[in-house]
C-alpha cells in the first residue's frame, strides 16, 4: 500500500552502483546483448552501465510479470493474505480498479501500454489499494551471478562487479 499518491514511472526497479564496474567488456558488446534484449526490456528501460554510477531501472508496473490492484483494508491482509493467488501461488491479473478501459487487461499487453511514458505519467500508485507485483528477471541468474541471454550465451558477472556482493 502506498502512503501518498506516485505517479506509475516514479516507481521503478533495478539496480544503482556507487562506483563503476571493475575491468568491463568493451561496450559495443555490452550494448550488442542490450539490442538482444531488446523485445524483452520495456521501451522506458534507462541503462548507464559505462558510467562512474553505473545504473538500469525501469518503472516497475510495465516490467513486472504480473500486477494488480484490489480494495482491500490493511487488517484483512497483513500477514496472511496475498490478493489475488490462487492455490499455485500465482497472480492473477486484474487492472480495473484503475478505472480506465484503455488499460489492457493481459500482462502482455499491460507491459506494451506502460512502457510508453505518456501512459505511464497518467497514472497513480494511490492510498487505500492495494497493488500487487510478480515481478522476476528471466535472464539473471542470480545463484551463478550470471546473465543469460540466450542459451548457449552466458556470461559470468561476479568479475565485473568490483566488490559487490
């Protein structure tokens, strides 16, 4: 739940460095597997990786998996409810408390719609909803600390990473 309203791309996801990777790959290769990645990234994914501050984040509703949102008070939720699961432990989709029927009702189609920044700065994150994500990276490995982009092309991170877990 939200204590204020925030508009939907002022909410993002990613990762933020305090200093630059140590001994990088040339960048042209760094953005070559970007451009491989990029029908799986939201058109509003930012990336500085080459940078002092190295950094890539998207707003959070048009990369997660699965979102939704529900009337709910906190008391009928916290700690024994997840809005939405059904017995697998899945999310089930449901944006219509967003009270506009443009915004699609597939996750597929909803990650499309939010990641154009003219929908997102419509939108509100708003006190007394309860949102839910299903949100995972599906080409980080993080037990290898490796990315994998397709799959015979792996790349281990941990030597980049200059100290960070």
């Amino acid at each position: 739940m939200f204590k204020r309203p925030m508009r939907f791309d002022q909410v993002v996801t990613g990762q933020d460095f305090g200093r630059s990777f140590r001994n990088p790959p040339a960048m042209s290769l760094v953005h070559r597997c970007l451009n491989m990645l990029k029908d799986r990234l939201p058109e509003t994914f930012e990336c500085e990786l080459d940078s002092i501050a190295p950094r890539f984040e998207h707003p959070l509703v048009s990369g997660c998996q699965t979102f939704r949102v529900d009337l709910i008070s906190e008391a009928d939720f916290w700690p024994k409810f997840i809005a939405g699961e059904n017995e697998r432990g899945e999310i089930k989709e449901d944006t219509t408390l967003l009270g506009d029927k443009t915004v699609p009702s597939s996750p597929e189609a909803r990650r499309k719609y939010f990641s154009k920044r003219e929908n997102l700065e419509r939108f509100y994150f708003n006190p007394g909803l309860l949102y839910t994500f299903d949100y995972y990276c599906n080409f980080f490995a993080p037990a290898t600390y490796s990315m994998e982009i397709a799959p015979p092309f792996r790349i281990d991170l941990i030597p980049y990473f200059n100290g960070y877990p």
